[in-house]
C-alpha cells in the first residue's frame, strides 16, 4: 500500500510522529547521528587556539525524546565563538589601544552553515525512511 503525502514541513513532522513505534526508534537515531555529526565537524572547523575553549565549547544535547521522536541541539557555549563565527571591526579599549580587526571564519568552519548542511541530510533520510514504509514523500 502505498500512500500519498504532498505536505509542508509541519506536516512532515506530524506523519513522522505517526509512524509505527519500530520506525521512530531508526528515525530517532537518523537524528541524533546527524547531530552527532554536526556537533563533530563543528568542533574540527574552530581552531585549536591555546586554551582550546572554542571546541570544548560544542556541545550535543538532547532536548526531548519519547515515543513521538527526539529532538537535539547543537550549540556552542564558549563566550567568544561569535567573535571567530562573525569577526568584528576595528576595536579599540578605552584608553585607545588598537586591538584590530578578526576576519570572519570561513563557511566551512562556521557551526551554522555546517549545521544546516546536516540538517538537509538528516531530513533526506527521514523521507526515505517514512518512503519505505510506504509513503510518497516530494
């Protein structure tokens, strides 16, 4: 049997929520792996530094998980990763000392970017998944 789904993603979510209990289990762990992931390659873009504290900073968490599915977050706690994700402008203390300018980092080392490229993944093998129990998912 096979049944049809033209939905926007809320509704993707909600016939998610519907699938057989064997199913959310594996579409649970489709979505803590790509966070997993996301969280690891995070870490490897942000630069060692002397202290370390911008990947010690990433951190995976899990913020809900029942019979309807599980949820995770990827964020970073170190104070200072806005600084190396967005960089700054010209900076000068109080007393006119130059502390210079931080370029940007690199997309490929920003969390967010990297976040949503796993997160285009995670959904890509959510609807195959809800594909193979006889969905059609566009």
């Amino acid at each position: 049997m096979s049944t049809k789904l033209d939905l926007g993603l809320a509704e993707f979510r909600a016939a998610l929520r519907a699938l057989p209990e064997e199913l959310t289990g594996e579409g649970g762990a489709i979505v803590e792996s790509n966070a997993q992931e996301a969280g690891r390659r995070t870490e490897q873009g942000y630069p060692q530094g002397p202290t370390g504290r911008l990947r010690r900073g990433v951190k995976v968490e899990q913020e809900h998980a029942g019979r309807f599915g599980v949820s995770m977050r990827v964020r970073s706690r170190a104070p200072h990763s806005h600084i190396f994700e967005r960089g700054t402008r010209a900076r000068r203390t109080a007393n006119g000392a130059n502390r210079g300018t931080m370029p940007a980092a690199d997309e490929s080392q920003r969390m967010i970017p990297i976040v949503v490229r796993r997160r285009k993944i995670m959904i890509e093998a959510l609807k195959n998944l809800v594909r193979r129990a006889g969905f059609q998912v566009q």
